[in-house]
C-alpha cells in the first residue's frame, strides 16, 4: 500500500447509526446522519468535505485486532463505526452522503452492522487514509437475521443481468458467426441423412460405436472400441441420450451431424477469435473468416458427422490459447491450450505432432521471456512445458493403459486386426515416390499458396519481432506434417480428408499478414495506432482484397479437388451422384447402398428374432447402421459384446441359432467369422447352413444368413 501524501488537514468526522438493509429487515434504512465535521483549512467558512476520488489501484485493508490483512468488504456485512476521511486529492466540494463516500472509496454497500464500545484503528483505501473507530470487543460473528423471519427478496435484477449478458454474447460478431456456420452445416447433415441418404462409413461407425455404450445388447463403457481414438464417439453419446424420443437420431446419422456441425462451428469462432485478438481489423476477418467457413472441405464435413469437425476445432483452439499465452504470458491461456490439446488426442492421433512441436516453442519462449540465470530459465521453461504436456501426457498414457487393461493391446489401431496396418495389407498400396506424390497433390488442391505463405508469414514475422506465428505453424502445421509424413511412410490411407488442416492454415497465416498486435516479448505494442481513420479503412479495404486474390483460388481448387477421383476418391464416391450429371458406376454407389441396408434390416426384423440369437461382425461395412436402423438392436452379438468370443466359439451353448457373415474378399477377410471358421461361407463349416443370401449393393458387400445347427468343435 503506498503511502499517504496530506495537502493540510481536512477530516470529516461521520458516525454512522447501525443500519439494516432492506434485503434483511424489508424496510428501508435509516438515513445516515453526520455528527461532527472538523476543519482546519486556511479559508474559514468554506465547506470542510470535498469529493474523493480514489485512485485506480485502491485496495481495502480490513484489520483484525492486531493484524491487516488485504481483501475487499463483505458485500453483506458493513462497519457503522465513527469515520476520518483524510482526502489526499481535492477536486470538487462534497454534498454527498455517507453512502456515496463508501462508493467513491471503493468500500461496497453499507448494508448492516454492529456497535459497540470504540477505539480508533487506521484504514488505508489508495488516495485516501481513513480512521474509523471499531470494536474493542467485536463479535467474531455478525447475527444474521434468519431466512423465515426475513427471507431474501427474488434475485430478478440479477437473473436479467444474466440474460442480457447471454445474449450480448449471443448477438455478439463471434456469436453471429458461430450461428450462422452451424445453421450452414447443420442444413447440409439434414440433406444429407434425409434427401440424399447419404453416409459416410467412418461416421456411422464413430457414432455407432457410442450406440453401444448406450442401447446394445450389452451395454457397457468399454463398447465404445479401442480401434480408434474415442472423442467424437464420447460427443455422440450427448445427442444418443435422445435416441428413444427419435429414432432417426441414430439411424439417419442425425446424432453425428449435429456433432461435427456444432464442432465445424466451433472451429469457425475460433479462427475468428485468432484473428481479432491479433488485431486484425474488422472487414479483413470477416472476410478470412467467410473464406474458411464456406470451404468446400469445411462445409461438407461439417455435417456429414466425421471426426474432422471435432479435431479442426481442438487444433484451432490450441493454436489461439497458445498464440495468447506467447503474447500475455498468462498462466490461464497456456492452460487452455493444454487442455484443447489433451481434447484433441481424444479425436486423432495427429495429436502427437502438434504436442511435440509446440512443447518446443513453450520451452523456448518461456526461457527467453524470464529473467536471471540459465538455470533457473530452464527450471521456469520446464515448468510451462510440464503444464502445457500434462494433459495431452494424461490422455495418451490414459488411453493407451486402459486399452492395454481391456484388450491386451494399447495401440490397437496399428496391431489390431481391425487397425489401419491390417487393413492396408488388404488393400495394398503405392510405392513410396506416388505417396509422396500423392501428399503434394492433395496439400496442393486444398492450399496452392500454402509454401508461399509461409515464407512470407516468417519473413514478416521476423520483422515485427511477432512471436505468434508459430503457434498455427507448430500446432495446425504440426498436423499437417503428421498426416503427410504418416502417408508417406504408408501408416495412413490417402484419404483426402487427412489433409484438411492445410485450410485453417494458410487463412490464418493470410490474416498474420494484417495482424496490428503481434505478440512480442517485451512490453504490448499496437502497429498503425497513430494511423487516421481514413488510412486505416483504406488498409482494411486492402486486406480485403489481398485476401480474396490469395485464398479464393483455394477454395476453388478444393472444390475441383474433391471432385477427382484421383484426389478426392472418397469424397466423389458420396457426392458424385448429387453433383454430377452423369456420374459414374463408382460415383453411384452411395446411392444404392441406403436401399440394401433398409432390405437388410426389414428382413430381419421381419423375422421377429429373440436377443441375442445373431452373431455379426460390425467391421464388416453397411453392419454398423444395420444395426443402428434396427428396431431391436439387441438381437445381434457383435464383438463390443463381452461374451462374443466365447458365443463365437459355441454359438448354440450360449443361445445364438444365427450368423450373418460377409463375403471374405477386401477388408469381409478380417471379420472374426471368416477368421475363425475359414469355410463358413462356402460350405457353412459343417455345423452351419444358409438361410438367407443378400447380393452385394452400392457400397455393402454379399451377405449369407446361416442357421447354426451343431458346435463347431465337435464338427470339425
């Protein structure tokens, strides 16, 4: 507490009565009457108080018995003691009253209070020093009327300032456009699921697998798989809670649409808040920020419930709390960042990057920013980085122990026979220079300018001493360099959509470019403040359209990208029938397969089957929303199901008649029936016979119902 400077002496005496709010008692207070008033000013006659105005930094200190201590008044509670108000500075006469002081000194309400015998104790409040006489004896407990007696009004000023707060937030601009991305997204989900029936087979098995936890035949936790990561799995469980009320939540997808758009949205504000707290001017962000929302890429699985809507959201969001941690140095956004990091691990594994690369940035920064000795820069480095890394740390070694736990296998999207590797032995792959080809291709149709950009955002950068450009390239740029490098080595399949991250990227780097408050380690600065107006509209205009010449190209080569079967093969074979007018057989595919599905699931419910008495492997494609679709899920034993490899191995002694088994060609060779019983299909390995057979159609491969008539190990 600074001390106090007096420019004579002026003290007003007060004593305030003992006074209790109406909160308390219902009526209203006493008025408070001032008893003494002393002066000893130079100028006789002239009003002995004057306005205090206390400083900025004004801090209340509260003494009990022998101690100060800091803090601030109880809002319940007030001193009615004898006052001194020895103001330090003077600018106005005072003709307020003793309530008005408490406010201008900062003191609260004066609400309700004690009396007693008095002795003088000193209280300091920033530009003003305050004597006010306390308790020689106080109670240690004021007595608070009880709530029967005096029971607190409703809190109705309260709960609107709540509302009016929320919805400020709400018609905000980051409101605003987190609204209208979702509105966008969550349209394109809806014709999707219900115009074109369209659906992709990594959705509907990420949100099945969150059907199971829920509404299988044996409903537990561990049904959500280890295959792969479990956090949009997790999100589907919130919409899934619906299922009973509506069906379609789970069997036209409605569920996982909601989850992406809402996740797209999220990516979208998000970006949008990179760029105004970087300072970029209003016309310029909104236009990056369009540019972005309306990606061909963006739109399209921002509702067909994937799991890129919930990893571009993560990403971005640690990209923006790093990127304000490196500017502040605030505890609280290197926090946020870990935490989104931690979050996004949960939905992929191109996590992994992002944590490292940017792990190396916080160290650095972190040893640059503080003062004193290299050791102890180091240990304070150490220090962010443990925070940063702990709760990506926790999620990795969590989920990998609880894997190992359940399954014997803590990486089971590379070891097990359902994992990536297994599945790309089936399939095969290209040699090493077309994957590598393959990388440029898609980086380049999703962001031409991307390598430009970067050189350019370093270069700048470098020049303004702006720190925060390595948050996107180390976390958003991480990714990306997981995915290519991953595909490369030939641990992922070329999907397209792996890609994804080079669009936030390049529109951030864009935005870099326009940025008024770089994030510098030395004392804030703000570029182009002493600018006129007229200047800086004429800047935003610029930005504007600087933005548009490098990033519209983009948006343009990504929707050409997503049409080529060479490029975007997986999106083509979901949109080409919509798009194209005369698409080809590959291209129709997804138009037939919704048909077989429906055929599939009306026979057997038509056949009215008890629990559990069908065994399928819901690896196999088109099973997962067979099973979703269904009327009674519990009829199927799939292997979420904790008996299923012991029903597996004796489907009649645990009371399953039925096997539903895929053709063993492509990835129908992995399934747990094809493995086990290698001539189920052909001949029903003599302890099985067909049922029923239905044709392969679209994208669902043939399926043969068997009727178990024997146990196998006594028939083989």
């Amino acid at each position: 507490m600074r001390s106090v400077r007096r420019r004579g002496r002026k003290e007003i005496c007060t004593e305030q009565s003992a006074l209790m709010h109406d909160k308390y008692t219902g009526s209203r207070p006493t008025k408070v009457q001032a008893k003494c008033r002393k002066t000893s000013a130079s100028t006789s006659g002239s009003q002995a108080s004057r306005r205090v105005v206390p400083s900025r930094e004004s801090r209340f200190i509260s003494r009990a018995d022998d101690q100060f201590t800091e803090g601030s008044l109880n809002s319940h509670f007030a001193f009615a003691l004898p006052l001194i108000v020895r103001p330090n500075a003077i600018s106005a006469p005072w003709k307020g009253t003793e309530r008005d002081l408490y406010s201008l000194s900062g003191l609260g309400s004066v609400d309700r209070g004690f009396a007693s015998p008095c002795r003088r104790a000193a209280l300091d409040v920033g530009d003003v020093t305050i004597v006010a006489d306390r308790p020689e004896h106080p109670s240690p407990i004021p007595i608070r009327p009880s709530e029967d007696e005096h029971p607190r009004p409703r809190q109705r000023g309260r709960r609107w300032r709540r509302v009016r707060g929320t919805f400020r937030r709400i018609s905000s601009e980051g409101g605003i456009v987190a609204i209208l991305a979702f509105s966008i997204y969550i349209t394109v989900g809806v014709l999707l699921d219900f115009h074109f029936n369209t659906f992709n087979g990594d959705a509907v098995s990420r949100m099945a697998n969150g059907f199971y936890v829920l509404y299988s035949r044996d409903p537990h936790l561990a049904s959500i798989g280890f295959v792969w990561n479990p956090g949009t799995s997790i999100a589907d469980l919130v919409p899934l809670l619906f299922y009973p009320l509506w069906h379609p939540l789970a069997s036209h997808m409605v569920a996982a649409s909601l989850v992406s758009a809402a996740c797209m949205a999220g990516a979208v504000y998000q970006l949008r808040a990179i760029l105004a707290e970087w300072g970029v001017q209003r016309a310029p962000r909104l236009v990056l920020v369009a540019i972005f929302a309306v990606n061909g890429m963006i739109v399209y699985y921002g509702g067909n419930g994937m799991s890129e809507g919930l990893y571009l959201f993560t990403l971005v969001a640690t990209s923006r709390y790093l990127l304000r941690w490196i500017r502040n140095d605030d505890l609280a956004s290197l926090v946020y960042s870990a935490t989104a990091l931690g979050l996004c691990y949960l939905a992929r594994n191109e996590a992994v990057a992002p944590a490292f690369l940017a792990g190396l940035v916080v160290l650095g920064i972190s040893m640059l920013r503080r003062q004193g000795s290299w050791r102890r820069r180091i240990w304070l480095g150490l220090t962010d980085l443990t925070i940063f890394e702990i709760p990506f740390v926790t999620a990795f070694a969590g989920w990998a122990i609880v894997s190992f736990v359940i399954t014997g296998q803590p990486f089971q999207q590379f070891t097990s026979v359902y994992g990536t590797t297994s599945q790309i032995k089936v399939a095969g792959s290209a040699a090493f220079k077309f994957r590598v080809l393959q990388d440029v291709h898609d980086i380049a149709a999703l962001a031409p300018f991307l390598m430009a950009l970067v050189v350019i955002a370093a270069i700048i950068a470098i020049r303004r001493r702006d720190f925060g450009v390595l948050a996107p390239l180390t976390v958003i740029g991480g990714g990306l360099s997981f995915t290519a490098v991953a595909y490369a080595h030939n641990s992922i399949q070329p999907w397209f959509r792996y890609f994804i991250t080079s669009i936030p990227l390049e529109v951030i780097l864009v935005g870099s470019f326009f940025a008024t408050i770089p994030a510098a380690l030395g004392p804030p600065r703000i570029l182009h403040e002493e600018w006129t107006a007229g200047r800086k509209r004429a800047f935003a205009l610029v930005a504007s359209l600087l933005a548009l010449m490098l990033l519209v190209p983009a948006n343009v080569t990504t929707i050409e990208g997503m049409a080529s079967n060479k490029i975007g093969f997986e999106e083509t074979q979901h949109l080409g029938y919509i798009f194209f007018k005369h698409p080809s057989t590959y291209d129709k595919k997804a138009k037939y397969s919704y048909p077989a599905m429906q055929k599939l699931t009306d026979y057997l419910a038509g056949k009215h089957f008890a629990d559990g008495q069908i065994l399928v492997d819901n690896f196999s494609v088109c099973i997962p929303q067979v099973i979703t679709e269904s009327p009674n899920p519990d009829i199927f034993v799939i292997p979420n199901d904790r008996d299923f490899q012991r029903t597996l191995d004796d489907p009649l002694t645990f009371h399953a008649h039925y096997i539903l088994d895929v053709d063993p060609t492509g990835d129908g060779a992995l399934t747990a029936p094809n493995t086990t019983f290698p001539n189920l299909w052909t001949t029903g390995d003599s302890f099985a016979k067909i049922v029923h057979s239905f044709p392969a159609e679209g994208e669902c491969p043939a399926f043969k119902l068997f009727k178990v008539y024997g146990h196998p190990n006594q028939n083989s």
